[in-house]
C-alpha cells in the first residue's frame, strides 16, 4: 500500500508540472525546455526556508512561487524574444544557467551535497507527514490546478491564447498585445511548476541538484506530448504513464543495472514514436 501511495503522489505532482507546461506549449505555443529550472526554484525555496530559516509550509510556497514568478518575468524577455528553434535553444541554456547555479552556489542550496531534513507540510498545526494524509492534499493542489487552467483556457482570455498560438501575427493585427499574453502565460505556467516544486521537496525530504536537470525538463515534456498537447486530461494521462513505465521496467525482471539506461531508452522511443505517429499526443488539439 506504501508503494502504491508513492506512486500515486509523484504523478499527482507531476500532472501539476505537466499542466502548467501544457499551459505554455499546447494552448500557447511556448516551447519549453527548462520547466525544471521552475520547478527546482520553488523546490529549493521551500527547503532552504523550512529547513534553515523556521518557516512553515504555506509562506515558503508563498515565497517560492514569488522568487519563482520574478526570475520567470526577467527569462521571459529574452525567450520571448525569439522564435522556433532559436527560442528551444535559448530555454536549454536558462536551463544550464539554473542548473549550475544549484550545484555551485553551495553557500545557499549545500551544491552536490543537496539539502537534507526538510520538514514534512504542516498547515494550521496540522501535519501532513503520513503518505495518505500528503496524497490527499497533493490531490487537493492538483484539482485546484486543474480547475483553474480549465477555467482560463475556456475563458475569452483562453480563446485568444490559442489565436496567439495558431497565428501571433493576426493575433497582433487584432489588436491583442501578444508578447503581454505571452508573458502572462509564461510566469503562471513557472508559478504552478514552484507549487509543484515545493511538494516535491517536503515529499521527499531531501533535494539535489539532479532532480532538477535538463532530462527533468525533456521528460516533463514528453510527458505533455504523449498526453497531448492544449488538452488538461491528456497531461494527467501522459503524467501517470510516464510514471508507471519504470515501475513496469522493474516488474519485467531486467537486471537492475541496466534500468536508468531502459527507461531513457523507452522516453527516447517513445518520442520518436509520437512524432512520426501522433505529433498531438493521446488527446491533443495541436501539433507541437
């Protein structure tokens, strides 16, 4: 039961990094390729601030998501900037940039070390240690997420979004200012990657700077793809199959030495697959 509880909490956090990635690439058309970096930010805040500094759950997701909300505002300048291929590009390197920036500031995040002993989510003195108890309230955050994207995307501020995404120069000769919906789409959609980020971190009790790479970031997207792309539901599906493929690795009896390598092997496949296949992913409305 412990195990299925485990489960069920990581693809509970992970439909909350993979609807607000969807948010940005498939009812968007904003390709990114460093949602990890959001997603470590508000892991790290939460840990550093719980941890170290006495803070409770609640205002260090608070604070994780402001920190998070700040550096996605000034990345978004330049990113937004840019277009296809150039803009793919300019995101890895943010990536980089986040990535380097936890493993070397080691006054601050403890670099290769990681942080140890963050404290588990305790809210109006009520504690959320036992697994059931943070299921339920991952759960809680994930229909809060989902509600609000659903009620945004259907929303006349959604339709326009999605005239930006089909085609921003029209968009812009109706009158819309793109690069301001843009960037309004890029800060939320880093907003909820901190929320998710903060569970992670309190689930876990310990962070590195591995967990936040630029694989995390390449995975978070298949994930949305395999769901497919401007549909919600699709990135709860696409969240639970890429979670449950590793665990269906280790039931088929491979030798646990060559796991990590199977399972990149199968994301890569699985890619490939869905590009020449099915571009729009299981549910999707848009090709990527």
């Amino acid at each position: 039961m412990d195990y299925v509880l485990h489960l069920l909490i990581l693809i509970s956090i992970f439909s909350i990094l993979a609807i607000s990635l969807n948010y940005m690439a498939g009812f968007t058309g904003i390709v990114s390729v460093h949602h990890a970096s959001f997603y470590g930010l508000g892991a790290y805040a939460t840990a550093i601030l719980t941890s170290r500094y006495g803070f409770t759950f609640l205002p260090s997701v608070v604070a994780g998501v402001a920190i998070t909300a700040l550096f996605a505002w000034l990345a978004s300048y330049p990113i937004l900037r840019l277009r296809h291929d150039s803009q793919i590009l300019v995101s890895i390197g943010l990536s980089f940039i986040v990535f380097n920036l936890m493993l070397n500031w080691t006054d601050l995040t403890d670099g290769p070390l990681g942080i140890k002993g963050i404290h588990a989510p305790t809210i109006l003195g009520f504690s959320f240690f036992q697994k059931p108890l943070f299921l339920l309230l991952v759960l809680a955050a994930l229909a809060l997420t989902y509600w609000f994207f659903r009620h945004l995307t259907l929303s006349p501020y959604g339709t326009i979004l999605k005239g930006i995404r089909e085609n921003p120069t029209v968009a812009s000769v109706n009158g819309h200012a793109v690069t301001r919906y843009q960037r309004s789409v890029f800060v939320m959609g880093a907003v909820f990657a901190a929320l998710a980020g903060s569970f992670i971190a309190t689930f876990l009790t310990f962070i590195e700077p591995k967990l936040f790479d630029l694989m995390l970031s390449v995975f978070i997207l298949v994930m949305v793809i395999l769901g497919g792309l401007g549909n919600l539901k699709g990135s709860i599906a696409g969240a639970a199959i890429m979670i449950l493929i590793p665990e269906l690795l280790r039931f088929a009896g491979f030798p646990a030495s060559i796991i990590g390598e199977l399972q990149q092997m199968t994301y890569g496949l699985i890619l490939m697959l869905l590009m020449f296949f099915r571009p729009e992913g299981l549910f999707g409305e848009y090709k990527i």
